[in-house]
C-alpha cells in the first residue's frame, strides 16, 4: 500500500471527501489530488495540520499504526468528534462538562 492510498484510507476514516482534507492540510485541492495519486508528498507542515486533526500520520507515512492506549470505541468517538464543525465541537463539549458536574 503506498503513502497516497493510506492517505486515502485516513480521509474516509474520517469520512473527507478530498477537498475537506485538502482544507485542513492547508493545501490547494490539486495538491492533495497529487498525494492521493502518489505524484507528489506531503510536507511535514500538511501532515502536522492532519496530526493535529485526528489523522494517524505515523501509519500515513511508515504503514504502521499508532498504538494508543485508546480502545476502538475511544478512536471511533474521537474520530466521530474531529468530524463536526465548530458549533458542534462547542455543544458536545458544553454536553460533557454538563455530565460531569451534574455526576461529580
């Protein structure tokens, strides 16, 4: 599997369509189109922008996953929360603060 198809494979863990990872990389839509195609590479400051998004850019760029100590629920929800906007990022936030005080 090359570097372009497990870029692919963590946009649609995401479930990104090429322009929304294009976006949060920080690059034009025909660059990404070149990563995906294995024409070019993405430079580190691309890949930090996925880091920093929930990407696994260890398994991006070696194959290898990032072994977490997370379980795949915890993956899944965090995966689930890189994928909503603002708004929602803020209410499921306020939601979770809101648990916690009510059950603390």
């Amino acid at each position: 599997m090359s570097l372009g198809d497990r870029l692919r494979a963590e946009r649609a863990r995401f479930g990104w369509n090429q322009q929304e990872a294009a976006k949060v990389g920080g690059i034009a839509y025909s660059t990404y189109q070149g990563y995906e195609r294995g024409d070019r590479y993405p430079d580190a400051q691309s890949l930090a922008s996925w880091a920093t998004a929930g990407f696994d850019v260890l398994y991006i760029v070696t194959g290898q996953r990032n072994a977490s100590d997370l379980s795949p629920e915890q993956n899944a929800v965090l995966a689930s929360f890189a994928q909503l906007d603002e708004r929602g990022k803020h209410f499921i936030s306020d939601m979770i603060q809101a648990y916690n005080k009510a059950h603390s």
